[in-house]
C-alpha cells in the first residue's frame, strides 16, 4: 500500500520536472538558434484620402448631354419618316417602288413577302 502511495508521488514529481523542464521559446539552443523574426513583404503606405471639394455635377451634366442626344435622334427619325420610302404604301418598305410586272412574271420579294 505505502509502496503504491511512494509510486504515485515519484510520477506526480517526474510528470511536474518534465512540463517544467521543457525549454521556452526563446532560449537558444546549439541544435534550434533563435533567429530574430524579420518580414521580407514590401512595405504598404498608407494612402491618403482625397479632399472633398464639394458638390459635383457630373451626373446632371451627363443627364442633359443624353437628352441632347435623344433629342436630336428623334428629330432625324422625324424627318427621315417623311421621305415617301416610309410614307407612302406604294413602296411596301424598299427605296424604290416596286416594279409591277405582268402575272405570269412576278417574283416573290425577300424584304416585304409579297410577289410583285
């Protein structure tokens, strides 16, 4: 029983010497030196925040140059929608009027679908 007792103790104090034994981090040795720890990343500099210098008006700027440029498309719509291509049924959506040939000689045209 005493001799049970005497063992514990004995592995209790060899387990305590061995964690306490262990070497620190920064305790050379001849087979582990401590080199000192150094980053070879190049160095970040910080940026530097712009100035605000107030309002812009870019967006409302650009917001006029496209109604400008939708409105001069639909100008020129509108008056290309009065040439007689566009307005006049008799041209079937082509430049030029069709040519009307005889019945025996009609072709099948590929713009407009009709035989003419």
């Amino acid at each position: 029983m005493i001799s049970k007792k005497i063992l514990l103790l004995g592995l209790f104090c060899f387990g305590g010497i061995l964690a306490f034994g262990q070497k620190t981090p920064d305790q050379p040795t001849s087979m582990e030196p401590v080199f000192p720890k150094t980053d070879y990343a190049p160095k970040v500099k910080a940026k530097k925040k712009p100035k605000k210098a107030g309002a812009t008006y870019d967006a409302r700027n650009n917001f006029y140059d496209r109604k400008e440029a939708q409105d001069k498309q639909r100008i020129k719509s509108e008056k290309s929608g009065s040439k007689p291509q566009y307005s006049d049924p008799e041209y079937f959506g082509h430049k030029r009027p069709p040519r009307k040939r005889a019945t025996n000689k009609m072709k099948y045209c590929k713009v407009c679908g009709i035989r003419h």
